[in-house]
C-alpha cells in the first residue's frame, strides 16, 4: 500500500452569500511523506486490437479490486485553517474624504 501523509491548510472566510457561515474558498495540501507500496502483485494484461500490454492493477482496476501495493492511502497529519474574514463589498460611512 502507498501511503502518503500530508498536511492540510484551509484559508476561509465569509461573504455575502453566506455572512454568518466561514467556509474555505482555498485548500492548500503539502505532502510530508510518501511510502512506496512496491511492485504490483496482480498486474493486468489489456488488449487493444492485436496489441497487449501488461499494466499494475493500480492503473486499471477499482480500488476495492487492486492489490496491496497498487492501493493509495492518504493520511492527514495536520488540519488548519485560517480565517481571513468577510469579503464583500465595502459598506459606505457616509463621511465624505
């Protein structure tokens, strides 16, 4: 199994479509580290007129049908967000400059 561990930023904010809500409107995600799961166990063989080609199960199959070592897990180390606050127009003051 390929096993990547990776860190998640979340800048968020509230607008005028939801004032009251903070949501993400940009997702940043570093990749700390990446275990190598090995060479596939199951390798496919696909056809495509009289050519053939024998390709990890990883590039072929569903998920739930790939071997140990074609499967990719993800692993979120650390989740943060950052609030940035509201974004919308500029409410006049009614003081002229």
């Amino acid at each position: 199994m390929t096993t990547y561990q990776v860190d998640i930023h979340h800048l968020t904010h509230t607008c005028p479509a939801f004032p009251d809500d903070p949501h993400p409107y940009d997702t940043r995600r570093t990749v700390l580290a990446v275990v190598p799961g090995g060479p596939c166990r199951q390798p496919v063989t696909v056809r495509s007129g009289d050519t053939t080609a024998v390709i990890a199960c990883g590039r072929h199959v569903p998920r739930d049908q790939q071997c140990p070592a074609c499967r990719i897990t993800v692993i979120e180390h650390q989740v943060t967000f950052t609030f940035m606050g509201h974004h919308g127009p500029q409410h006049s003051t009614g003081i002229a400059a």
